[in-house]
C-alpha cells in the first residue's frame, strides 16, 4: 500500500447527481478501493457493478458511476450521491518477536488507525449529543427498548435528559380530540346562529302593529285571511284586499292594495329602466369602476386593472406596489388611497418606466390619495397627481389655492403649548425646544444659563424663553461669543436674576441679538 499524509477532512462527501455517472472526487485519504461506501440516494452501491473507484497519488480519489443494475438510470440533479468512508475495522497485521519492524509497516497500521477514528468521528457527528457546555451530570442514555416502544421520545424539563413520551395513539387521540371539539364548537356557533335567527324572527312576530294578540291586536292569522274586524273595516282590511283589490279601489276607504301600487310601479319601473340605461352610460366614463383592499406585501398591478381604485391598509407593514409597463396603453390609470398613520406605500416602475419623471414614488401620509396616469412618451411615464384635499380652518391658518398661510394674529398663547424645563446644575445652554418655555434653575450655588449662537441653534426671530431663579444662588444669564445681549450693564457678563424666585425672560429680536427683560441687574 501507498505511504502518504492522512488530512483532517470529513470522511464523508454528499453530492447531487448533476453530474452524470461522475466521475465525483472525494478529498479524505483511502488505502484501498474498499475503504469507502457509495450510496445512490438511499441504496447502497456495489463496488464494480453498481461503481468504480480511482485513487490519486495522494490517497484521495473519485467514484464513477455504473448505470444497469441499482442505478437504473443515469442520475440527474434530483438524484443525490453519497460517498462515505467504510474501512473494515479491524486489524490483519502482527508485528512478532524479532521479526521484521518496517516504517512502511508501521506507517500503514498507523494511516488505518487515523482512518478508523475519522470514520468513527463522522459517525458520532450524525448521532445525538449533548452540548460540550451541558452539566457533567447529563446522561443521553436511551430508555429501555421496552419503555420507548412506540413512543414520542422527549427530554426531561429538569435534567433534559431522554425520556420516553406519549405513544403514537395518545398523540393521535390529542389531535381527535381537538378535533373534536372544533366540531362540538362549531354546531354550538350554529345553534348560536339559528337561536339567533329565531329569535328575530319572534320580535318581529310580537312586535307588529297589525292584528290583535292578547286582547290588544289581531292575530297573523286574521290579517291574513280575514274576520271579525278584520274584513272591509275601516282602517283595517284582510291581508287578501291588500293583496287582490283592483286597481284605483281603496281597500280601508283611504288605502289601495298591492295591485294597485303594482300597476303604478310597473310604469315607474319603465321610466326608471330608461333612467338606468343612461345613469350606466355615465358610469362607464366615471373614473374608477373597482375597489380593492391591500394589505401587507407586494402587489403586481395590471393593465387589466385599468379604473382600479386601491385601499391600501398599511397598518399591519408596507406596502410595495410594482406598476406593469405602459407599452401603448396610455390613459390607463389607477387609483391608491393609504389607510394607516403608520408605515408607507411604495410605487416600483416597470423596466425604463418612470414615475412623474424618477424611478419611484411613495405615499407616507395617512388617507393620502395619488391617480396614477399612463403617459405613452418616451420614455414612458406614470403621471403622479395628489387627489387628497387638505383643509384649512380659517381662523389659525388659511389657505388660497394650493397655499397655506398663517393668519394674521391667528397664533394666540392659548394655542402655544407651554413647559417646564427643570434645570439643577451650575450651567445649562438654552436648546431648540426651549422656545416659548419657561427653564427654571434651581441650585444653593450660582449659576449660568448661556444663550447658544444662531449657527449653533437657530431659535427663530421672535423666539422668547423664560427663565426663574429657584436656587438660592444666583443665575446669571449671558450670550454665547458671538451674542449680544442688550438690556443688561454688561454684555459680555450677562445679567443676574435679582433674587430667588425672581424671573426674566430672553427675547430674540435678531439673528444673534437678545434682549434680557424682566426682574435682573442693571440695565446698558
């Protein structure tokens, strides 16, 4: 036999029959012919009838299949090959005193060991084992065969150790009986059903108002064929006058019967067709003729669904929405309506379509409603146009055509929604949202509030931010290098709030200019 290396490899190989009757390499080492098995899907392969076997100078090698006899036909990529090391275990050679001790000898018991432990390494690897970090104490010892016949085999919920389960019929009465009481659930929601329905039908038997029951109303059956009464009384009248009486004949001496009113309805009906007739000819010009709901997912849109109008539902995720190709359909079109505050709706032209001139489109305000519009161009191009209506209500905000304006004095303090900014260090910096809020500084040493550069926050002209001494100590308020602050002795170190308690506020009247009014120290 060959002397070589015997690699760390995995002495098995899996491949699809793709390739025909082969040949497929292996890359583990093999002293002989016989040290591997071959499956062809799941029947194993006999050597030279069913495949032969070539071995490269390195050990490693490959196996060419036998088409005839258990592999009926050539394989395919449905078929899988199965190559797998299967040295006999066992050992042929002896070394005895004072015989012969070759390297060439000792090297190959050696290579047929290394061959046995990897064959016996990829065979553990296909078997149950615990996790290398589970307890010392872990035993994934089988139950007894007489335990586990015919049983589901679980772990234990304290040790997750194997235990045998429930048989096959307990876990089949499980499923029977849950079964069971599906249908038990079912006739009772149909009973439901029916109770409910006659029940219905009860009140609406009890609760007419033509025919005594109980010494206050008529019976059913004297409305319907008459008696005491019932029968050409005035105000009355049996169900069969109502019915039969001719036309232009009051039945109670004020009413006319179903005959009558047929009559005159037939010849309502014959205006009415010819109103219908043309209401459907106007119809068939309207805009949209379907509605469909859509919810999470993507959604393939058609030409044939010219005059779609689509509720897309976005509650539940977004929406993708992948548009057909123009082509010469033009003037086709179609509607999207999103229904959700949450998520979003996205259009995804066809090839070198575009959509209002890009590449996409997206709905992300909720009951926003866009008509998409076919334009056969080039290239062609889906024409985008918002069909939802914003209002205004005119007393904060206006609006002129498709401008939206803030009325004059229409922003009122009730409608600033005010806060508290509770600060209790020795510095703070005003931020963005501090507008039209009050920062309150409480803290026994003193402190500083600065005002940030316009570069640095860009509070708005007109922007103004109250601040009250809570501490005992004093808080001095001044700008930022680059600030003026006016209204104070000195602007470069700011002014001090007079007392604890006391308050000023800081009112933007510039890009980088403040003026400090309120209760503080001198005054430049």
């Amino acid at each position: 036999m060959a002397d070589y290396n015997i690699n760390a490899v995995t002495r098995r190989v899996v491949f699809s029959g793709s390739a025909g009757t082969g040949p497929y390499a292996f890359t583990f080492e093999i002293l002989d012919e016989n040290d591997i098995a071959v499956y062809f899907n799941a029947t194993l392969l006999t050597l030279t009838t069913d495949y032969t076997v070539s071995i490269n100078a390195n050990g490693t090698g490959s196996v060419t299949i036998v088409v005839g006899t258990n592999v009926p036909t050539t394989p395919d990529g449905d078929d899988s090959i199965t190559i797998v090391g299967a040295r006999d275990i066992e050992r042929t050679t002896d070394f005895v005193t004072a015989g012969d001790f070759r390297a060439s000898a000792i090297n190959e018991q050696l290579d047929a060991l290394t061959i046995f432990d990897q064959q016996i390494s990829e065979r553990v690897d296909r078997s149950i084992i615990a996790p290398v970090t589970d307890p010392t104490t872990i035993d994934m010892t089988l139950p007894a065969k007489a335990d586990r016949l015919g049983k589901a085999l679980l772990f234990n919920s304290s040790t997750g150790n194997p235990e045998a389960g429930p048989t096959a019929d307990e876990i089949t009465n499980v499923q029977t009986y849950a079964t069971n009481a599906s249908n038990s659930a079912t006739a009772s929601a149909n009973s439901a059903t029916a109770s409910a329905t006659s029940a219905t039908l009860s009140q609406d038997w009890a609760t007419k108002t033509n025919g005594q029951v109980a010494s206050t109303d008529y019976a059913s059956k004297a409305w319907a064929i008459g008696g005491t009464g019932v029968t050409d009384t005035a105000s009355a009248g049996a169900a069969k006058e109502w019915a039969t009486e001719a036309e232009d004949n009051t039945v109670d001496g004020t009413e006319y019967s179903a005959k009558h009113y047929s009559a005159k309805a037939s010849a309502s009906a014959t205006a009415a067709a010819a109103s219908a007739a043309a209401a459907a000819a106007a119809a068939s010009s309207n805009l949209y003729s379907t509605v469909t709901t859509l919810t999470t997912g993507t959604t393939d849109v058609e030409i044939a669904n010219n005059g779609t109008y689509y509720l897309c539902d976005t509650s539940g995720g977004n929406i993708t929405i992948n548009l057909p190709a123009i082509g010469t359909d033009e003037g086709t079109r179609f509607g999207f309506q999103k229904v959700g505050a949450s998520n979003s709706v996205s259009f995804v032209r066809d090839g070198t379509d575009t959509i209002n001139g890009g590449t996409s489109y997206t709905l992300t305000q909720d009951t926003e409603v866009v008509l998409l519009i076919a334009d056969d161009n080039t290239p062609d191009n889906w024409i985008a146009t918002i069909q939802s209506q914003t209002l205004a209500d005119e007393t904060t905000i206006t609006k002129t055509g498709s401008t939206f304006a803030v009325k004059d004095d229409g922003i009122t303090p009730a409608k600033i929604q005010g806060g508290v900014n509770a600060q209790s260090g020795t510095s703070y910096t005003l931020v963005i949202g501090d507008a039209f809020k009050t920062v309150t500084m409480n803290n026994a040493s003193a402190n500083t509030l600065t005002i940030p550069t316009n570069a640095s926050v860009a509070f708005s002209v007109g922007d103004r931010i109250d601040v009250v001494m809570l501490g005992a100590g004093t808080t001095t308020i001044t700008g930022a290098s680059g600030v003026t602050l006016n209204g104070v002795a000195s602007p470069t170190t700011g002014g001090a709030i007079a007392a604890q308690y006391a308050a000023a506020s800081c009112l933007k009247i510039a890009t980088d200019t403040w003026l400090l009014i309120g209760n503080h120290g001198g005054v430049s």
